[in-house]
C-alpha cells in the first residue's frame, strides 16, 4: 500500500487522467468526489492505493484529525517563554490545549540578546518581573533584550509561530520589565547610565513609548531616573497611575538612600509621567524593630475591589536589615504586603510583611513573583530558591489576605544552606503566569529548563505536566500564557 498527501495527487490529476479514471472505474466514485471536495477546501488529505479481494486497485482516503465541524482542530491558547540567551535572545513558542497540555511550535529570535544581572547561579538573571508581555488582545508579544537594551515586539500568528516586526532601544541599561495601558508601554532599566558595580550602586529609569498594529514609537519627555533598581512595573487599572517596585530598598550602597521599595508616579494625559513619584512606601523600613531583613519587592498584582485599589507585592527578605549585603544562611522567610493606592497616588499600607511561612526564618524564603486569578479572589507567589507556590486568597474589600497553603505545589527544592549545594539542587522556580480562562498556571522552572503545568481549582493546584528539552536548563527570564 503507498500514502500520497495533497501535494502529489494534484499534478497526478493534471498529467494523468486517464489513468485515475480507469482506477475509479473499480472502486468508489464517492471517494475521489470526497478527496475533490477536501482539497478544494485546503485540507491535508492522505490518499491510499490497494488492491481489492478481487485484484482491482482501490483508492481510500482521510483528512488529519478534525473536529466536528470539520475544520482543523485549534489551539485553546499559547504559552511563550523568553530563553534570554545572551549572544541571541529567543521566544520558544507553545501551543495550549483545551485539557492545559502544551505542545512546542518553535523557538523564535528577537533581534536582540539576552542579559545576565544576577551573577553566576543562572536563577532570575533579571530579578525582575513582567520580562514578556502579550497585549491584550493576544496579537503580539512585548519582550525585553537586557543585552543589547531594546524591546522586540513580535506578532503572534494563529497558530502560535511568532515573527518579529519590530525593535527599539529602551535610552538606558539592562531592559527588565514591561507594562501596557491602551496604546502607552513602558519600560524599565536596570540603571540609567550603565557605570555600577555590583547590584547595590544600580539606580535605573523608566522610557515610554506609543504602539499601533506592532510598531513602538518612543514618547519624547518620558525618560524618568529612578533612585533605586526596578524590578517590575504596572500600569493602575485607571490608566492614570504607574507602579514600580525595586530591590535594594535602603540598601547602604545607594546613593539615593531611599528606602522605598515601592513608587507610584502619575500619568498625564500626554502619556508622559510626573517630574517626580507622587509617592513611595516600603513594608519593614531600615532599621526596623523586628529585626526583619529589607524587602526586595519584585512581582506585584494591581486589582481593583469595591474599597478601592490595591498593589499585592511579593518580597524576597534578602538585605539586611541596616541595608548591608544579604548572607545566604540568613536569608529570611519571605513575604506578601498590600499598599492601597489612592486617587491622589498615594500608598497605604494594608497589611504588611504578612510570611510566608511559619516564622520569619522557617517558611519561603525568595517569595518573588505572583498571579491572579481572574476573578481577583485568589493569588499565588512563586518563590524562586525553595522551588515552591503559594496560595494566598483576600479575605475582605479592604486589603486584606491570607495564606492558605505555605506550599500548594513544589518541585526539587535545595538541601543544603551552602548556596553552591543549594543552587546546584534546587529546581528554581521563577516567573508564572495563568491561562486567560483562569483554568491553567504555567510555572517556569529557572534551572530545570523546564515548564510546569497546574491545573486550578478555588485556590488549590494540581500537576498536570512537566515539560522538558526545549529550554535553556538556566538564565531563562519570563512567561506568558493566555
């Protein structure tokens, strides 16, 4: 028996009649009617020839997998991840289906390179949040090239495959974190001027552009200069405030001396921010009388509940608490804190430094990226060393939360408080993000090179798949899903 696909039966028709005629007259009409018909509509079609218990050849035929309309069966949605590859960054592409399984379409060069601001364990390379983005409408993909420091903007095809329409420079060093509002984007830098040594002396800045149909074009008067490093940034549901968060808060090194770990600033109607942050808040000040070590605040959720508006912060309890350089076996619990934002920019407190874990040194320790639910009741922090999730859920309308499982979901987690052994063994559990229905989270593993896949239930989450060889197995940096 031989298999021809589309491509070779149509000249066969053309140059052959006579012999595909003859053929039909010993087998079924219906069937060459019904191969007509599949390749007039496009579809891929396998022809079978054989003999009949007679000797007559025979033609058979069938499309690939349908559904019941017919059509080619689609993907339920994409998941994309930014390798972060330093002499080329790329955007390695996944289709979703309906049941959160993903399947690989790709891997996809930005036009930029990948950048490394961490050091040499190769987890969270960017200690940053929001790297990738998708507009809202799911057409394109927003991703930062820390290397060469520009934004890439690719446009995202039916079926997953991704392709490049534009790049622009980011005016600062290390590009790491990325907020859309209508037609504005912004973007963060690492520093502003690119001579530091070390994270501590990093101050970076804040660049804005317009986007039309996958074109970025920079809004003159928007570069702003930070007094501390960003890690995230996110647009206030009223388009008309943007936060950021940093790490290094009250660290001793900067020259700034500010101890905010979060800053709002306003947006005027131009697009363009305020002078100045219109105001800034940190949980655990230096120096404060718990003894708690500074917050590092990266990830962060905006959301909107009927008393108001309110930023859920993750913090990484890494600097001490006068603000010198963390040591790794004091490294404490991590932590989630809740600042309601006013309509003057202003930053309240809610609860604050709220663990995750049962004490300030036993619990998470590198709470550092979060997601929500798209319903706003439910959220979960990824906590990058100890390779776990968090659940979290509020509780009222007025800020406040509370943890629900320490560990909802865990990979390989480290066994040792040397942080060689430790990041040698730990799966290092970075940026997450959830599938638009709610249904699916998608965790990135940060030196695993892999993708974990968790289905949802209220706050609860179950494995689905881990998938493997497609990824680099570190300094992998951002995901999307939807």
């Amino acid at each position: 028996m031989s298999i021809l696909n589309k491509n070779l039966i149509k000249p066969t028709l053309a140059c052959s009649l006579p012999v595909l005629l003859a053929i039909s007259a010993c087998g079924d009409g219906s069937t060459l009617g019904g191969i007509d018909s599949a390749l007039s509509n496009g579809e891929d079609v396998n022809i079978t020839l054989e003999n009949d218990e007679n000797g007559n050849l025979v033609i058979g035929s069938s499309t690939n997998d349908t559904n019941n309309d017919g059509a080619a069966a689609a993907a339920a949605g994409g998941v994309f991840v930014m390798s972060n590859i330093l002499d080329e960054n790329t955007i390695v592409a996944y289709s979703r289906a309906e049941d959160g399984t993903i399947s690989l379409i790709g891997e996809y060069p930005t036009g930029g390179s990948g950048g490394d601001f961490d050091g040499p364990e190769g987890l969270d390379p960017l200690i940053s949040a929001y790297s990738l983005i998708n507009t809202p409408d799911n057409d394109y993909l927003m991703a930062v090239n820390a290397g060469s420091n520009t934004i890439s903007v690719m446009q995202i095809n039916d079926d997953m495959s991704l392709e490049l329409v534009d790049t622009e420079s980011t005016r600062g060093v290390g590009p790491n974190s990325l907020a859309m509002n209508g037609n504005l984007v912004y973007v963060t830098n690492i520093d502003a001027d690119g001579e530091f040594e070390g994270e501590p002396d990093q101050e970076g800045s804040i660049y804005g552009y317009t986007f039309e149909n996958g074109d970025l074009t920079p809004l003159n008067g928007s570069l702003r200069e930070l007094d501390n490093r960003p890690a995230a940034i996110r647009f206030a549901p009223d388009g008309e405030h943007i936060v950021i968060t940093s790490i290094n808060a009250g660290s001793a090194a900067l020259a700034s001396g500010n101890d905010d770990s979060v800053v709002v600033y306003g947006i005027y109607e131009s697009g363009v921010p305020t002078e100045a942050a219109l105001d800034g808040a940190t949980s655990t000040p230096r120096g404060n009388a718990e003894g708690r070590n500074l917050p590092s605040a990266i990830g962060f959720e905006m959301v909107d509940r009927s008393n108001g508006t309110f930023a859920i912060v993750t913090e990484a309890r890494e600097f001490r608490s006068e603000g010198e350089p963390p040591i790794f076996p004091g490294l404490q619990t991590g932590s989630v804190s809740v600042f309601q934002l006013g309509e003057n920019g202003s930053l309240t407190g809610t609860q604050l430094d709220l663990l995750a874990g049962q004490t300030s040194t036993v619990g998470q320790r590198t709470a550092c990226w979060i997601v929500m639910s798209p319903d706003g009741e439910y959220f979960w922090v990824s906590n990058a060393l100890d390779a776990s999730i968090s659940s979290y859920r509020f509780t009222d309308d007025t800020g406040n939360i509370e943890l629900i499982e320490v560990i909802a979901a865990a990979g390989v987690q480290p066994t040792s408080p040397d942080p060689a052994v430790a990041f040698a063994t730990t799966d290092g559990w970075i940026d997450l993000d959830i599938s638009d229905d709610g249904n699916y989270i998608y965790q990135l593993f940060g030196l695993a090179g892999a993708v974990g896949v968790y289905a949802v239930d209220g706050g609860n989450l179950t494995l689905v798949e881990t998938v493997t060889g497609d990824l680099p197995v570190q300094n992998t940096q951002g995901i999307v899903s939807f």
